[in-house]
C-alpha cells in the first residue's frame, strides 16, 4: 500500500485500454474520478463501470469519447445521455448477480475505485454507505485505488476491509454524497397510506428512497416488531428505529440488526448509521438473494414503476426504448416476498405522469423493458388503491387495475385493451 499526496498522483498509475469499477451511490469517489477525468486527452480506450453514482461524471462527456466508455449497470442521471450520445452502454443485471460478473470473470477488472474511512488502530478501513459489489470488485481488481475521507460513515458486516487491500491510497475531506428527505405530496401521501395498510406487525420491509416510501414509513408509528432487509434505506428509518418500531427481533435473516448494501440520505442518516452495530452492510449477492430473501416471515418488498400494464407487466427500467434506469434489485425483491411466509411483493406509483398521462396502460410502450413480468405482479397501488393480481385470470387484472387507473383514463385504457385484443382474434 502506498500513501500519494494527490488523486493525480495516485492515478498516475491507469493505463489505456483498461476496465475501472467505480463504487456507487452516495460513496461515489469523486476526487479519483475528477482526476481520472484530467486525463482525457492522454488515455485511450478506458471503460468505466458502476451502478448508479452521485455528483457530477466528468469521464461522461461525449467530447472524451476516445478516452473513456461507460458502463452502466443502472443509470443515473449524470451518465444517462451516455447511451443516446454512443459514449455509454447499459448491461443488464440483477443487482444480486453484479458481483458475480467479476467472481466469475465474466469481467475481468484493473482498477476498484473506492471511498472509506480512515484505517482504525488495526489497519481496518470501511466502505461506508455503499457496499454492493465493491467488495468482489476489490478481489478481483489487479489494483485498488481509495480515496479515504474522515467523513465517511464507518459501517459494519461486508464494508469491513484492510489497508492490505488497497495500492494506492489517498487522503481527501469532503462531504459524503446526500439527499435531503422528500416531503411527500398529497398523492403520495395516499399511496402511502394503502401501503401502509398492508403491512402487518412482524413484517420486514425493503423499500428504496423517494416520498412513496417516505410517506409508507410515516404511517407505521403505531406497528410492532418491524424487520428492515433492504437493497437500500434513506433517513425515513430512523424515527422508526428510535421509537422501537424497527427492532428486527422477528426477522430470519441476520435477527436484531437491519440489512442493507447501500444507503443514502442527509448529514442525520450518517451520523446515524456511523459506528452504530444495529445496522449491518452486506454485499448484493447475500442482501438480493432471492433465497436469503425469502427466509423473512412477511417479508414486504415495496418498489415502483414508470408503467404498469392491463396484464401486471411492470415497466421499471426504461421509457420505451430509451433506457432510463435499470433492473436494479426490484426482481430480487419481488420474487423473494412472494416467496416469503406471509410475504408481499408491491409495486406502487401514481396513476399519472407529471404531464397527466397514465401510468397504468393498455400495454406497454413500444421497447420498453419488463422488469416485473405479469407472473410476478403480486399488488399494485396507485393512489386510488390497491389492485391484488395474485391468482387472477387476465380479464380480471383488467378490471382491477382500471380500478385504480386515474379516473380521467379508466374508460380509455380499457377501451384501446379490448379494441387491440379484439384485432389480434
């Protein structure tokens, strides 16, 4: 391991035609990447990967196409127009598999960019708020670059990692990536209260972050014996922690402490989860495993959608053809609260588009992708209610999800579903 007194020098090591991963969400290594980003007109042919990352993706400019590609395992915004421009690609992949890409050589990496804690009196660092696949990028990296941050969060369970790990090291201070909380609107606000109404004492919720699962967790003040197992949980926890709400006591994953792989919120939600052994950060593979999952008695997965259509299939990655986000974690979770004893599996999103279109459809847009497939729908909520598609014929999900269409579309959706049906006969 080597200490370097700047990104610059610490990236002085990169190579053209070589494959970075990039650690994600909230603990984004931005001073390497920034650095990394310099290097535009000297380097040639570098593919960057990561899931979704925060800040700015200087790497992502169109005008550096010749230096750097990105690869996306789910995009977020800063790199989204990658794909239109041809300087980025998407791969799809259950965000349970991920690690498995690099275990399995599937792709092969040079470079693991990371983001942690200082080494403790043991040499020990943390990755923080953001684990996923990063540990398995870490082992199979032939070098380990960090940037290491007395801001980072230090986290227990998989984010647990020894400076031995690391090549080069290199000491910054900034702020950890956040997100102030979403104050839900009255829509969402309705949402939250049909979810809320699912969710039974004893349940163990996943949830990811936005005002619908905001406006959920404010409903359960008065529930009992809550579970968290989790892709990700942002600041709508905490309060539930505190009064006892959330104390993982019935859970049959990891009893007494909440599970996730990744987190993100406010300056409170780091300062909570810092040092704090309730909460347990454990790499994708054991916190998406459908079968690890499903091991929770009422296990409650809440997730969204762009679409639904009239049959159940659930649009969540892509507006048409043009891709927008990616699978993610929803398929994990999905299928493994089905699985779950007592278990439920939601897909909840307002019945219309900020341009009043509707969200619940005919049929889904021409290349859009099926994250959910109809098979797997279990409920839909909109804020006009709940529609149960377990065990019900194709005619009869029509008729539910009209139910909860926006009133203005009801008769139009399931009109064009009949005309179009009526025309394939």
């Amino acid at each position: 391991m080597k200490y370097c007194n700047t990104a610059d020098e610490a990236l002085e090591v990169i190579k053209s035609n070589s494959r970075i991963y990039v650690q994600a969400a909230a603990a984004t290594p931005s001073v390497l990447t920034n650095a990394l980003s310099k290097r535009h007109a000297e380097l040639k042919n570098i593919e960057v990967c990561h899931l979704h990352t925060e800040g700015e993706a200087p790497y992502a400019n169109p005008n550096f196409s010749e230096a750097f590609h990105v690869n996306s395992f789910f995009i977020g915004k800063n790199v989204r127009h990658t794909i239109q421009a041809g300087n980025g690609s998407y791969t799809p992949v259950f965000l349970s598999e991920l690690p498995n890409l690099f275990r399995k050589g599937a792709l092969s990496l040079d470079y693991t960019f990371i983001h942690v804690s200082p080494p403790d009196n043991h040499g020990y660092c943390s990755l923080g708020v953001s684990v996923e696949a990063t540990v398995a990028a870490i082992r199979h990296s032939k070098t380990v670059i960090a940037q290491v941050n007395p801001n980072m969060p230090r986290t227990f369970g998989d984010s647990i990692i020894h400076v031995s790990e690391i090549d080069f090291l290199v000491e910054v201070n900034v702020p950890v990536f956040g997100h102030d909380v979403q104050i839900p609107n009255e829509i969402e606000n309705r949402i939250g209260k049909h979810i809320a109404s699912l969710i039974e004492d004893k349940s163990t919720l996943q949830m990811g972050i936005g005002s619908i699962p905001n406006a959920a967790l404010a409903n359960l003040g008065n529930h009992k014996d809550l579970g968290l197992h989790t892709e990700m949980f942002s600041d709508g926890v905490i309060d539930l922690i505190e009064k006892g709400v959330i104390n993982c006591k019935y859970k049959g994953v990891v009893k007494g402490r909440a599970l996730a792989t990744f987190l993100i919120g406010s300056k409170r939600l780091y300062d909570f989860v810092d040092n704090n052994p309730f909460i347990e950060m454990r790499e994708s593979s054991f916190v998406n495993d459908t079968a690890v999952i499903r091991r929770n008695p009422k296990m409650t997965a809440i997730n969204s959608a762009i679409e639904v259509d009239l049959t159940g299939q659930v649009c969540a990655d892509s507006i048409g053809v043009k891709m927008y986000s990616g699978v993610g974690g929803q398929m994990d979770f999905i299928r493994g609260a089905a699985l779950s004893e007592g278990g439920k599996a939601i897909i909840a999103l307002p019945s219309t588009t900020k341009k009043g279109e509707s969200r619940i459809v005919p049929f889904l847009k021409q290349g859009a992708g099926v994250v959910t497939t109809r098979s797997h729908a279990q409920y839909i909520i909109t804020e006009y209610g709940i529609a149960d598609l377990y065990g019900k014929t194709l005619r009869q999900r029509v008729s539910a999800l009209v139910s909860i269409a926006h009133p203005d579309h009801q008769e139009t959706i399931s009109r064009q579903y009949y005309e179009l049906l009526k025309a394939c006969i």
